[in-house]
C-alpha cells in the first residue's frame, strides 16, 4: 500500500512541477515574448533546473501547445454560438464584434507580445494559425447570410482582426460601440 501512496504523491509534485513551468513561461511570453523567453528564465521563474524544464518539455511545440492551452483557459474566446443563432445577419455580427471587441479589450497586452513574436518563433506561429482558422471559420459563417458574399466576407474577416480592433480603438480613438459600428457599415456597404 506504502508503494501506491508514493506513486500519487511523486505524481502530484510531478504535475505541480509542470504547472509551475507552464506558468512561468507563459508570464514571460505575455511580458517579454516569446522571442525573448529563454529556457534558463523559465527554469528560474519556475523555481527548477533546465533540465528540468527540458524533462517536462522535449521540444518546444510542446512547451507553446501547454501554454497556448493554459492561456487559453485563463482567457476564453467569448462563446459566440448564441450570438450566431439571432436571424437578422446584422444583428449577428454585432453580437460577435461587440463580444470579440470586448475580450480583445481584457487580453490586448497580451496578444500585442504574442502577434509580435509570432513571425520569429515557428512554435508560436503554429500556435497562432490556430487562432486565424477558427476566425475565417467564424468570417465564413457570418457572411454566409449577408448578400454579395465575396466583398462582405473581405468585410466581415477584416472587422474580426485583432489588428482591426487596435486600429480602430486604441489608434484612432473609438469606443467599442463606435468601432462596432463602423465595422457594421463597412459590411453592410460593401
């Protein structure tokens, strides 16, 4: 009996390890980014050694896919499937950009390290095309419903970036209703 106690015992620390390294990284990708995050940082911001680190975390597709996970538990995309059952195609997607717009607002510092760093580290770019499939799925559901699908799709894709959101917001100065707004004006004219 003895043996098995120990087993869940060393499993326990083992998965606190992990969560520790996990955390660790994933404060120094949102702060100093991912290009800039070194394994002896994680190792020390964990409280472990490298190899430690490196016991966990064979590559580093693994070491961005637990990270990737945790954010995303920590900040979930809003559930927009409600918004995507409403019958005017209008209404719709001011539903999704008002609930979009408003999560880019909670995680913007974030995503700004993450977008940055994307092109320099392959592991974070994978992780990140993830994130642009599931937006064009969304584009592609929203327009399905508005009239002159190619132009409104351009629309509709380009009202869902991320970088659409910092132009409008936080550069030029609109609220989230205004940039919702504009957004909506744009699809509906193009």
């Amino acid at each position: 009996m003895k043996r098995r106690y120990e087993l869940k015992e060393r499993a326990r620390r083992q998965a606190e390890t992990r969560e520790r390294i996990v955390e660790a990284t994933v404060e120094l990708h949102t702060s100093v980014g991912p290009a800039r995050t070194t394994i002896s940082a994680i190792a020390e911001r964990a409280g472990v050694e490298r190899h430690t680190v490196y016991a966990h975390f064979p590559d580093e597709r693994t070491l961005y896919s637990a990270c990737s996970e945790h954010w995303r538990d920590r900040h979930p995309r809003p559930d927009v499937r409600r918004r995507l059952e409403l019958d005017a195609p209008d209404e719709r997607l001011r539903g999704v950009l008002s609930d979009l717009y408003g999560w880019y607002e909670e995680v913007a510092s974030d995503l700004d390290v993450l977008l940055r760093d994307a092109p320099l580290v392959p592991a974070q770019a994978e992780v990140m095309a993830e994130t642009v499939e599931a937006t064009s799925e969304l584009a592609d559901e929203l327009a399905r419903a508005w009239p002159r699908r190619k132009p409104v799709r351009a629309a509709i894709g380009h009202a869902l970036e991320f970088e659409t959101w910092r132009s409008l917001v936080r550069r030029q100065g609109l609220s989230r209703k205004q940039a919702v707004d504009a957004m909506l004006r744009l699809a509906a004219s193009a």
